[in-house]
C-alpha cells in the first residue's frame, strides 16, 4: 500500500464496524479547510537547490538506525527478467541474480554503496550524501552501462547480452539496516522504485532534478537529455550507447 503512493490505511475491523463519527468528523474537517502540511520525523522532502559536503564519509556504521537522514538512491534492474527467468530455469536464474549483486557492489565500491533493499530482481542501493560519493555513483554507473557486454559474458557468465536500468534520486528517509526496512515509510523510496519500475528506460541512468549540479562529472552534462516530468520532479535521460 504505501510503496503505491498511500497515505491512510483502512484496516478489515473498519469493513466490519464501519468509520467512527469522530474519525469522519476529522476527515471532513481536514477537507473543508483545505490541504496541510504535516511534517514527521519519518520524512522530510528535501530542498532540490542542496550543497553536499566534501568530507569524507565515516562508514555506514556511524549512521544511527531510526534517525532520518539524506541519501542518493540508485535504483538497479536487470532488464528482460521475466524473458531470462524463462530461457535459464530458477535455479540458474537465481545464480545470475546472486553473481549480479556482487557485480554492483563490487562496481560501486568506490562509492560507498550500500546494498539497502532487494525486491522481485530489483535492487535500492543508499550511497552516502557527499559530494565525492554522488561522483563516484555517477561514474561508476555510466561505466557499467559502457561494459554491459563484458558484464554479461564474464561476470554473469550469460552466452546473450542482458542490459541494465538505473535511476538515481536524492532525499531523506529513516535508516535501518539491511534485512530490517520492513517496517520503512519513506514518501522518497516510494519515489525512487517509481522511477526506477515506471520512467527510466533500458540502457540508461535517469536521473531526477534533486541530483545536486556538482555531482554531475566534469563534461558529462551534456550526455543527459530533458525527459521530461515525473510525478511533480523533472528528469533527465542519460544518452544511449550504440554498439557496432
């Protein structure tokens, strides 16, 4: 429910005993006075104009489980999972996604990602919100859609060639560990697996406008192209490489 974007739940007792007069008193004087702002520590939209720092990221174990903090989320998938699961069978298909997962965090490393959640092939990685890690990401992430070949072929151990998509976002969300975000609502997680699952497209990293200018490396501006607006944010695709 919430990862689609709800912000009230409706449980079954409510089917069975109906809503409570004050409940619908409350709503309909939420209604009658028009939208609010509720602001909660769970998630503060950030401001899209940010300035990182330039210090060096202490480690993922400085980061204190409960507490909101601002984070890049990149967004990865494994094009054509459906079509692969089919051609290679669970079991080899499980092995692909499980040598896949070292491959990233392998590749992003250099830039301190971490693996964060796991959903249906799909993967959310946290990297720290500094200006070097937002470069670092960027770089690591163009040079994997560049050697998606080799990727395929040497590290997947695949005999086709399988492509990626990524996305990449900036904003707040509480931090839990790994294998403990169950229990995470995040207006900004909810966004990035939208980006990543509805708008970015096959062979490129979209990026939306809260990616701060200064992580963009020196020259690569222009790789990125105006792809329009979505839900509320404009984003941008990065160019496609063509193979001969």
């Amino acid at each position: 429910m919430f990862f689609e974007g709800a912000s009230d739940y409706i449980g079954p007792l409510t089917a069975k005993k109906g809503l409570t007069k004050k409940r619908f008193e409350a709503a309909y004087t939420w209604f009658s006075s028009g939208p609010k702002i509720i602001t909660a520590d769970i998630d503060d939209k950030p401001k899209r104009k940010t300035q990182l720092s330039n210090s060096k990221f202490e480690g993922w174990k400085s980061i204190r489980a409960g507490l909101t903090n601002p984070f890049f989320f990149l967004f990865v998938s494994l094009a054509g999972k459906s079509n692969l699961r089919t051609l290679l069978g669970e079991a080899a298909f499980d092995t692909v996604k499980n040598r896949l997962r070292d491959v990233l965090q392998r590749e992003l490393s250099g830039a301190d990602a971490l693996h964060w959640m796991e959903t249906e092939g799909n993967s959310l990685f946290l990297i720290p919100a500094k200006k070097e890690n937002g470069l670092a990401v960027i770089v690591s992430v163009m040079k994997m859609l560049i050697n998606n070949r080799v990727i395929s072929i040497e590290d997947l151990g695949l005999s086709i060639n399988v492509d990626f998509t990524f996305a990449l976002h900036y904003g707040q969300t509480i931090f839990q560990a790994p294998g403990k975000t169950g229990a995470v609502i995040s207006e900004t997680v909810n966004y990035i697996f939208h980006l990543g699952t509805k708008k970015a497209e096959t062979g490129r990293l979209t990026i939306s406008e809260n990616i701060p200018e200064e992580v963009i490396p020196e020259g690569l501006n222009d790789l990125f192209v105006d792809a329009g607006i979505f839900e509320s944010i404009p984003v941008r695709h990065s160019k496609r490489f063509i193979y001969s």
